[in-house]
C-alpha cells in the first residue's frame, strides 16, 4: 500500500502548456510572412492565414476527457503529460503515441491445467481490478503497460496455485485473492499500476476428481446421520426407562398414561375403538381396562410392604 500512496503522490511531470502556444503562434506568423511576402496580396496572405491556421489548429490541438493522459515526446524525449480538457502540441515536433485511461481497469484472466501444491491440476478464472496511478511510469517502463499488467496476472496466479492445496483454494478463495493481488503489486507498482483486488470466478477440477470429493462428502454425511441417530436413540432409551421407573414406582401414573396414549390414538380419526367391560386382573399387571386388577396390586404392594417390616422386626 505505502508503493501504491507513494506512485500516486509522485505524480508525473506536466507539460509545458504555454511554450506549444507560443510555438504556435510563431509558426503561424512565419509561414503567413512568407506568404504575403511572396504574394505581396493582402487577400491572399488572409486565405493563407486561415488556410495555415486550420491546419496548424488540427494538427496541435488535443482534447481529453476527464479520466484520460496523454504523454508528449519532443523530438523523441519524454515532455510530459496532458490532459485532461484542451490542450496544443508543436506539430511535427511533439508526439502523442500512448493515450492512458486513469479510471478503475477490470481485466479477466485464467490460468489452466495448473498444478496445486498437492499435484492436482485446476483450471481457475479471475478478475483483476487495477488502476494507473502515475502516467509516466506507466508510458516510459514498461512497452505495454495493458499487455503486461495481464502477463504479469497470469504468472503471479500461476506461482500461488503452485504454493496452496486444493482443500485451502475451494475454502479460501478471498485469502488466495489476496495473495495474488499482493504478488501482482510488487511486480506492477513500479510501472506507476496499483493492483486494488482480485476476485477468484471460478475454480475447475477434473471429473474424476469431482466424483471422487462427491463420495467423501457424501460418506461424511451419512456416518454423522447415523451418530446422531444412535445418540438420539442413547438419549431416548435413557428417558425410556427414566419414565419405567417412575410408572413402576406409581402404578397410578401407568394408568393416566396409557388413558391418554388411547386418547392420541383416538385423534386420527381413522382408527375404531371398541370399550369391553372386564374384570381382567391381567395377571396380577393393571392394564388400562383391568380396574380390579389395580386393587389387587395395590394389596399386594402392601402386603409384601408389612411382611418386610415383620422380618425387619424379627431380626
């Protein structure tokens, strides 16, 4: 960041507006002379004036939008930069080859059949957000400032494949998004470029590979379904007999729930329940119907209750 605020300060040299008018001006007068001199007609040197006037006016004259630079070179030496709005150049001596846009600069780029750290070979597609921040850098250090800035993308992609796992790619796209704009920075920075952000599109991997990722997570989920189902069935049969004990502690409570078992399964609807009185002692189990056999459990509860008191006694 410190190279990226350190090019965007250091800025590029302006170009010397006022001399190209000048230059201009004498230019005009000198052949407008030479022409009045050679016609000795002041109709005729008006025509020439105008007639050199258009054509100096077209050949110096620059016009650049606000996001837009120019760079000048004077018989071929770097004079500086233009732009932007209006601006005059010294025709035939002043040259304007390179047009530079200063706006934010989205360039897709890929890198395929790469190997990753752990030899697989991934196709991967990315966007790379940069801006030019000092014209100068960028017009007199490198040939091609676009054309290189997409080479240099494509190498700095390459070297962090070779350095990650495929596990640490698909998890971690935006960290490997960063170390590439990092590696693209320190080799752009000195052509007056700033990489901002790489955004990772997407990542391909082999078919083969894909299946076989397919059945790992696959055989993943089922082994935690079926943990959770045996330690669902662990806690249930917990509870189970948590509540056994409880019904066999208050036979009371055994018959209020088998009651209201009879009457969930009365709220289907679909189901027909048919009430026969008894006197089913069941042997000597109360069942929900058996009322009488609740007594005689009841009486019996009771009755081994006092013979183990009597044998506490005796002892």
């Amino acid at each position: 960041m410190d190279d990226n605020n350190e090019a965007k300060d250091k800025g590029a040299r302006p170009y010397a507006f006022s001399k190209a008018v000048v230059a201009d001006i004498l230019i005009i007068a000198v052949i407008t002379g030479l022409a009045y001199a050679a016609t000795l007609s002041a109709v005729a040197t008006i025509i020439a004036f105008i007639f050199i006037l258009i054509i100096v006016l077209s050949l110096s004259v620059r016009i650049l939008n606000q996001w837009n630079r120019m760079a000048v070179l004077r018989l071929g030496k770097y004079a500086g930069v233009i732009g932007p709005g209006l601006y005059m150049i010294i025709p035939t001596i002043d040259r304007t080859p390179i047009k530079l846009d200063l706006r934010v600069i989205s360039t897709a780029f890929k890198a395929e059949k790469t190997l990753t750290k752990d030899n697989v070979p991934v196709d991967v597609d990315a966007i790379l957000f940069w801006q030019v921040k000092n014209p100068e850098s960028a017009v007199l250090n490198v040939q091609s400032y676009y054309d290189s800035v997409l080479l240099a993308s494509q190498t700095a992609m390459r070297d962090i494949i070779g350095k990650s796992e495929l596990s640490v790619m698909l998890a971690g796209r935006d960290i490997i998004g960063k170390d590439i704009q990092k590696l693209i920075s320190e080799r752009v920075t000195e052509w007056g470029i700033a990489a901002i952000s790489v955004e990772i599109r997407d990542v391909t991997i082999p078919n083969d590979l894909q299946n076989a990722m397919a059945r790992v997570a696959t055989s993943d989920r089922e082994k935690q379904a079926r943990v959770i189902l045996a330690e669902s069935e662990s806690l249930a049969a917990d509870k189970m007999l948590e509540a056994a004990h409880k019904y066999e502690m208050d036979p009371y409570a055994m018959q209020l729930r088998a009651l209201n078992m009879m009457y969930e399964i009365s709220l289907a609807g679909k189901n027909v329940m048919v009430f026969i009185p008894t006197e089913n002692k069941g042997f000597s189990v109360p069942l929900p119907f058996g009322i009488s056999g609740l007594k005689e459990y009841m009486s019996m509860q009771k009755g081994e209750d006092k013979k183990s008191d009597n044998k506490g006694k005796e002892k």
